[in-house]
C-alpha cells in the first residue's frame, strides 16, 4: 500500500516540480520588458540554462513575488552599463515557455 501511495503521488506532482533549477551562465541582456500581466522579461543569451524550458534564452519575474523590483533595477542597471548578467532560475516553466528567475547576478 506505501508503494502505491508513492507511485500515485510521484504520477500526479506538476511537471515544475521536476524540472531542474540553478544559476545560467553570465551573458549580455538582449532584452529587458515590462508587460502587462504583472511581470517582466528579460532576453539572455546563455548557453547553460538548466531548466527544461523550451526557450532557453527567455526569462520571466511576476511583480507580486518578493524581491522582483530589486531584480529588475539590477537587470535595468547591467543592460545600461553593458554588464553581464546570470540568473538562478526557478525551474518552473511558464509564459510561453519561458523560464522564471529567483536572483540575479551582475558579473564583476
């Protein structure tokens, strides 16, 4: 019976539960947006993002989520001085695909 409890759960958990996180490596921001659905965008162009996201290069951050003003003040900040950027992504995938961040670090 624990067997089966284990096996039920482990079919019916979200696939973000899954999915992997981490840090992307530092790239340069292509782009950074506001939109209207409460979040913003930024366009990276990594080539190490651990998620399973299909768009590898686009990021997301909802307003409502602690810290996300402050993270995109850094991301303003780094695409005006040129400064590279990596994000620590979540590993859940949402918005077109796209992978949500918990932190951002400017590169040094």
């Amino acid at each position: 019976m624990k067997y089966l409890v284990g096996i039920s759960l482990f079919l019916f958990l979200p696939v973000t539960c899954l999915a992997a996180q981490g840090w992307t490596n530092y790239a340069p921001i292509e782009e950074l947006t506001k939109i209207s659905h409460g979040r913003f965008l930024v366009k990276l162009k990594v080539s190490k993002n651990p998620t399973r996201c299909k768009n590898k290069e686009m990021f997301y951050r909802a307003y409502r989520m602690p810290g996300a003003q402050y993270m995109y003040v850094k991301l303003e900040t780094a695409l005006e001085s040129g400064q590279k950027v990596r994000v620590h992504v979540t590993g859940r995938c949402e918005l077109n695909d796209y992978s949500e961040i918990s932190s951002v670090d400017v590169e040094q």
